[in-house]
C-alpha cells in the first residue's frame, strides 16, 4: 500500500469508512468527512472538527443515527486487516505502553494528571496495534 495513500486523512477515510453499510449514501459521506477532519487532529473535540455549527449538529445528529453503529463503520475496516493479515506469512502486533514521568519538571503546565495520585506531572502514553509483516525466510513456517 501506497504510504501517502495511508497518511493522507481524506484517501484513508474513505478507503476506512466509504464501504460502511449505514443504509444512506449521505450518512456514509458524512462519516467519512468528519473521519477525515478527525485524522487531521486526533486530539480535537467533535465540535473543533466542524468548521461551522451546522456541520456540529449535523455530525452529532449522524452519530445519533439508529444505522450508524459501531460495527457498521468498523466493519470495512475489519474486513480489510483480516485481508492484510491472510495475504501475509507472518504479522507481529506489536504494543507498548510507555510512562513518562514529568514530576522533575515543575514549572510544566498542560499535561494534567492521568493516573498518579501524588499530583506528579506524568502521562502514559500507549502504542497500540502496530503491525508489521517482516519477510520470513524460504520455506520458514512459524506457528501460533
């Protein structure tokens, strides 16, 4: 797969979310703009995400759809890991979560407190679902 194909937020929303079955085409578009929008900011709010109110009330009014459940917008997505996977002869997933303590740096603002309850200035950062396909050598089987 093409990497600016994966980086780019409007090609990997589409591709991600454009076969979702939410019984309406504009339901789909809608998902897969504000999925793009989102791609871009990760960390902003729904309502950062939409340049205007109408297009807030319209993404939470989407969200609000009986149609539109999380297992119909995942599934293309499923569909097409289990396709990366097969096609494959061996995938690690691999996940790390890593600590960063900030307690050393007092005058530090902004990175709230996620789980120590001392007040120290910390954050757990996680790397999840990471997957790598590395070439095997010929004739090599490696078994679950």
């Amino acid at each position: 797969m093409n990497p600016k194909e994966i980086l780019d937020p409007e090609s990997w929303a589409k591709r991600t979310f454009g076969p979702s079955d939410l019984k309406d085409l504009r339901r789909t578009g809608c998902a897969v703009q504000a999925a793009a929008r989102m791609a871009r900011n990760v960390s902003a709010s729904l309502s950062a995400h939409m340049q205007t109110w109408k297009e807030t009330i319209a993404l939470y009014r989407l969200l609000n759809e009986d149609q539109v459940i999380f297992e119909a917008l995942m599934q293309p997505h499923w569909q097409q890991t289990h396709e990366q996977v097969e096609s494959q002869l061996v995938v690690l997933l691999i996940q790390d979560t890593t600590d960063v303590d900030f307690s050393h740096h007092r005058k530090t603002d902004g990175l709230g407190q996620i789980w120590n309850e001392q007040g120290y200035k910390s954050m757990n950062i996680k790397y999840g679902g990471k997957s790598l396909a590395p070439k095997a050598p010929s004739g090599v089987r490696v078994c679950p």
